[in-house]
C-alpha cells in the first residue's frame, strides 16, 4: 500500500540520512518514478523533504527533522516481542539494552495492542541452541565486535578443523553472524570471502589500518555467497546403506535432518541435509530414501570425504553400509582400530550380554535404547 511505503520511506530517511532514488527504488521495490511520487506526496503532507542533483545527491530530510512513529500494527508488535532470544543478545552484551528497548516500545504501542505483545513475550520462547551442544570454547566477541564496528582490519590466530596448530591470517570484517547459536566472523582474505567459526579463533587482535571491503558489498551478501558455496559444495563420496525402521527417526534427525520426501518413499531429485559443519570443515551428508524391504530401508547418501562415512557407526547395526567397498573397509578399519583400543586397555565381553546380531534377531534390542529428544 502506498500509505506502508510512505512510511517506509521516512523512516529510511531519518536512519540514513541522504539516500538515492535508486536505492530507496531496489529498497521498496518499486521504480524511481515512483519514488519520486511519492516524495511529491510526503512534501505536500508537510514533510520537509528535497531532492539533491548530482553525483553526490539523493533524497534527504532538513536537518534536525525528526517524527515519532508509534503506528505499529498488533502484528508488528508481536514480531518485535518474538525477538527478545537471550543467546546472541547476551554474547554481545546487549541483554539489558534489549530489554529496555522493549520496555519503551511497550510504552509507544496503542493500548489495544499492549496485551498481544506481553502475551507473545510470556508464551514464546526463541532458544537458539542445539540439543546437548557440549562444551564451548570461549569466544573472543568483544574483539571481533570492536572491530568490525570501527572498520578496522583482524589479525587472527585461527585452528581449522583436523588442524593441531592455528593459522594468523590479517582479514577484512564485514560482519558477524549467529547461526543455531553458533557465531561466525565474515571476512574478505586477500579479496576473497571467507568464514571463520569464532569459537576457533584462539587470538584476535584489532589493527589500527582501515578495514578493505570490496566496495559495493555488504554483509548479507557475502554471507549468501558463503552459505551457498558450504551448502553446494561437492560430494564425492556416493553411499547406499540399510536403515532399521526401529532407527529411521533418529537416523533422518541426525544423518539427513531435511528431506525432499520421508525415508521409505521414492523421492523426486536430491536432497540436502546438513550435518553440523562449520563452513566446510566437516564433512556433510545428504540422503534419499527409496524403496523397503521388511524391517530394512534403503538410504542413498553422499559424503564430502571418505573418513566422514565413519558418522554412522554411531548406529552401531541398525545401519549396515552396502556400497561402495572403500566405504565398507573404511567403517572396518575404525571399528578395528576402536576395538584394538579397547583391547589395549583390558576391555572384557559387553557389559549387557548382547551378541552384535542386528536388531530382529537379538531379542534383548529394544528401539527406546538409543533414541534422544523427541
């Protein structure tokens, strides 16, 4: 609606100060014909807008021109109160500020609508976290914050994945990212996008030289150019395993948490699940149900790097890997290697009697066994 984008455009103005045609047109989507309609519009409401020429113009508000805009629907009221998750507000250090922010929005909102969102801040809960996330190494924000707000280059000391000893590269922030509760550094190295987990990071230090983006470039699209090239990344290794249908929940939430169509179906095309990697260090895996057999579904998946097969031994013989043979001797070779570790140490017969025979011929197996948040 016109009157939507009306408001749109003032509250732009008054966040960016000057801003051009163009800009607000890609913004709103819309032409900048119709930008300048309805700037037309704003200045005959008595708005005191103008338009500047040139190559250093745009639109622009007088100077010291404010308005207090407090017109929030009940449904915008209630999205800002969905925000209010304790996780990254509390990293950065923002938890107080956010809670006086809502306390003053609470106190603009029109009374009708004060309810909805106090109920929407009682009975919504945004938890960031995974499951069981385990301990976390400590996190240096405070540096990455500092600089990536004061446009200052990082010389970081960051560990990679299956790395012993961390590497010092000197990058370029552009940000900083909170995905499932995990933060990452976006940055340019030597002109190139780049994705740092922080809590890899062992030491950052903030440089007094300026920071060196590529011009025109912001956070989000980075960010989208590093998340594509993590989820697209090739997969080298194809492998067809065996599911149990007493650990086919489990094995969809853990191996293949999205799918094209429910393990046990014939699916249309590729799917990609995600297993917890951290900007392509880990080895990710994507699977494709087909077909059944009694008690046994087939599972096609496809492996970044041979070693990352060893992710479904967690599910000891309720997944039996059937192709290729690398995969196979690969699964063999660290069950040997667990099994000789174990023997080193004097490890006897298992504890519960069990005998190692998949689940329909061991009559003790009970599915409740391995099975984690529901």
């Amino acid at each position: 609606m016109k009157s939507d984008r009306l408001l749109a455009i003032l509250l732009l103005l008054q966040t960016r100060g000057r801003v051009p045609a163009e800009e607000l047109a890609a913004e709103l989507e819309v032409s900048a014909r119709t930008i300048y309609r309805d700037i037309e519009a704003l200045s005959a409401a008595g708005v005191p807008v103008y338009a500047e020429r040139g190559r250093h113009g745009g639109i622009t508000l007088l100077p010291g021109y404010r308005t207090d805009v407090t017109g929030l629907t009940a449904d915008e009221a209630r999205a800002l109160f969905v925000l209010a998750a304790p996780g990254p507000h509390s990293a950065l250090g923002l938890d107080s500020a956010l809670a006086s922010a809502l306390r003053k929005v609470m106190a603009a909102l029109p009374a009708p609508h004060r309810p909805a969102a106090d109920l929407t801040s009682r009975r919504i809960l945004v938890d960031p976290d995974r499951w069981l996330p385990g301990p976390r190494a400590e996190v240096q924000l405070d540096v990455l914050h500092t600089a990536v707000f004061a446009d200052r280059r990082l010389r970081i000391r960051y560990r990679h994945s299956g790395d012993s000893r961390p590497r010092t590269y000197t990058v370029d922030p552009y940000g900083l990212v909170n995905k499932a509760g995990v933060w990452y550094l976006v940055a340019d190295r030597r002109g190139s996008p780049a994705l740092f987990r922080a809590d890899r990071i062992a030491a950052a230090t903030a440089l007094e030289d300026p920071v060196r983006r590529r011009e025109g470039i912001e956070l989000a699209e980075v960010w989208r150019t590093l998340r594509r090239r993590v989820e697209e990344r090739n997969r080298d290794v194809r492998v067809t395993a065996r599911v149990h249908r007493s650990r086919l929940d489990m094995f969809a939430r853990i191996v293949a948490p999205v799918l094209a169509a429910p393990l046990g179906t014939e699916a249309d095309g590729d799917s990609a699940g995600r297993g917890t990697g951290d900007g392509g260090d880990e080895g990710d895996q994507r699977a494709e149900g087909e077909g059944d057999e009694g008690d046994w579904v087939t599972a096609r998946l496809a492996f970044s790097a041979l070693p990352a097969v060893s992710v479904l031994l967690q599910f000891g013989p309720w997944v039996r890997v059937v192709d290729p043979p690398e995969a196979v001797d690969e699964l063999l070779l660290r069950v040997r290697e667990t099994a000789a570790l174990y023997d080193q140490q004097g490890a006897g017969a298992p504890s519960d009697g069990s005998d190692g025979r998949p689940p329909e011929a061991s009559p003790g197996a009970s599915p409740e066994t391995l099975r984690g948040p529901v």
